[in-house]
C-alpha cells in the first residue's frame, strides 16, 4: 500500500482543484467499482453491492483535497503575495516549498521579523520563484499551489504533505478492492472541497440519499512532547470518533464500530476531538437525517508540510471498514 500513499500524496490538489488526484483514484478503482460517476461539483462517486434484504445504503467519503495557498498579489520584483485555501497556519510556512498547478515552484520567505518571539501572519509572507519582475513570474493571481514534498518512508511511520486526507483515499481504495461480500450498497466517494468548509460531501450526500454515513479522515494525537491532551496516539489503532468539534457520532453507529473491532481482534482507540470535523458532520444533517460516524487514522502535525501516520493504522483501519461493510449494520 506504501506505493499507492506515495502516488496520492504527491499529486498536487488543493481544494477546488482535484483533478489530478481524481484521475489516480479513478484508475486505481476503476477494475473494482459496480459503477461511478462524477458530480457536478467534483466528487468521485462508486458504487459497489447491490442491496440485499438485510442490506442499507451505506456512504463513505474520504476527501481528496489538500489544504492550499492562492496567489493575490505579484509585486514589481516577482514576488508572490498570497492567501491561505482552508486551514494553513502561517507557523508552518517559513522555509517551505510550494508548487503551482502549472508546475512553477517556489519557497515562501518571510519579512523582516518585528520582535523575535512574534509569530508571522500570512501578510508577511511571500512566496519566491525565483522571478525578478512580475513579467518574468510564472505565477499569476488567482493561481493555486499546495506543499511540495516528496513522502519520507520510516518504516512504520511515514511523513508527506496531505496525509490529510489522502491517507484515508488510500485506505477507501484498498476497502474497495478487498471487498468482497457485502449486503449493502456501498457508496465510496472521493469528496472535494472539505478543507474549505465540507463541501463536496455537502453535495454527495444530497445525491447518494444514504441510510447510514461513515467518513474516513485523519485525527489528531496526544502522543508528542508537551502536545494537545488526548488519548489518541500513532499505532494503537485507527480512532473511533464519539465526537468532534461539529458532531456528535450516532451511539448506535459507534457501538456497532467497537463491536466489530472487538469481535474482529483490531486494535482501536476512542477519539473525542475538541476541534475540527469531517465530512461526516454534514452527512449527518442531510434531507432528514443520516446516522453517521467517522473512523480516524492518527495523524501528527497536523496541517503542516510533514504529516505523520503509521501503516499499521491504516491497515487496521482498512481491516474494520471490511468488517462493518461485510455484515449487516442493525441501527
Ligand atoms: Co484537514
Ligand atoms: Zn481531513
């Protein structure tokens, strides 16, 4: 699976602009899938299973956008101004590499410090291209960029931009392929635009009209000197959400996720998440309602050039999706 995390976190897919990541994805599932389709927003939508009588409509969606910047500004030097595409935090920046969809890169600098125990904003950061006026800059305003870093292998461990959420395509894509008998009617889509405000899963959900709603998204730990208090840590297992900053998981959901963990000997971890959501928060609130919950895969440094999961939370992950989409889900 290694290899598969290394095509899909290196494309470049900023949310709105998930093109190049959708056509990996449609290669790699397209031997597996009943059927899929795209939507009009972008999401990637397969069917596989058809219903059988002890059978739901069940929706996963993992997201396949990338936190982003978009240039606003090109001084007469051929510097880069820009503003952020979700949530990138301007602590991360100084020093990184980014890359345009048209396959300029550059580094982001940074003003001249004011004090130095003072963070930088985004307004004091720039983006170099190695331009040095604005008619030689490759970049134009309204273009988009992400992080630019080749995936860094631990063993175990492994670092890249876009873990979030691409670590979990691959972990809805390897699901798909090993799934094999299923009453349900399982709906694997790829969503675009979660990082600016879970739109696509928004717009999928409204189509699918599902009767039950799984996301699959990275979380946040507790593991790493002096970081947030929280129970969730790198290789103990992929997380079952109880909450997070916009939802409540249905219990019943959550109670049948601990059960097939249990009955399945997987190793897993309960996530109460004080900030952020997934797609699975506007699933929940679609038409007239949709049960819904979220299987995480642990992830440090969240938002940053370098995010870090391990392998064996993603197989585990990967293990318990197959276990809940194999037997019947009785809400
Ligand atoms: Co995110
Ligand atoms: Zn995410």
């Amino acid at each position: 699976m290694k290899e598969l995390i290394k095509k899909l976190v290196e494309c470049i897919g900023p949310s709105g602009f998930e093109h190049i990541v959708r056509d990996v994805i449609k290669d790699e599932i397209a031997p597996f899938v009943d059927e899929m389709h795209v939507d009009a927003l972008g999401n990637l939508i397969a069917r596989k299973g058809t219903r059988k009588e002890s059978g739901l409509r069940v929706m996963l969606s993992a997201h396949m956008d990338e936190i982003g910047i978009i240039a606003t500004h090109i001084d007469e030097n051929g510097f880069v101004r820009f503003t952020t595409v979700g949530g990138v935090f301007p602590r991360n920046c100084p020093g990184g590499r980014v890359r345009f969809m048209n396959g300029a890169q550059g580094v982001i600098g940074t003003e001249r410090a004011e004090s130095a125990d003072k963070a930088y904003t985004i307004e004091q950061l720039f983006i170099d291209v190695g331009a040095s006026s604005r008619t030689d800059c490759p970049v134009k305003v309204g273009d988009v960029a992400a992080f630019d870093r080749p995936m860094l292998d631990l063993g175990n461990r492994l670092v890249a931009k876009a873990m979030d959420d691409r670590i979990s395509v691959a972990a809805q894509i390897e699901t798909l392929r090993r799934l094999k008998d299923t009453p349900h009617e399982v709906y694997f889509v790829f969503s675009v635009q979660e990082e600016v405000g879970l739109r696509g899963a928004t717009t999928a959900a409204y189509g699918v009209d599902p009767d039950v709603g799984i996301a699959v998204d990275i979380t946040m730990t507790g593991d790493t000197p002096r970081g947030t208090k929280m129970e969730v840590a790198l290789g103990k297992g992929p997380a079952i959400k109880v909450r997070d900053g916009r939802m409540l998981s249905d219990p019943r959901l959550v109670k049948l996720m601990v059960e097939a963990a249990e009955k399945a000997g997987i190793p897993y971890q309960m996530e109460v998440l004080e900030g952020g959501t997934t797609d699975a928060s506007v699933i929940q609130l679609t038409r007239a309602g949709v049960p819904s919950g979220c299987v995480s895969i642990p992830c440090r440094y969240v938002h940053s050039p370098s995010e870090m999961v391990d392998i064996r939370d993603v197989e585990h992950a990967v293990r318990l999706l197959l276990e809940i989409l194999s037997n019947p889900i009785l809400l």
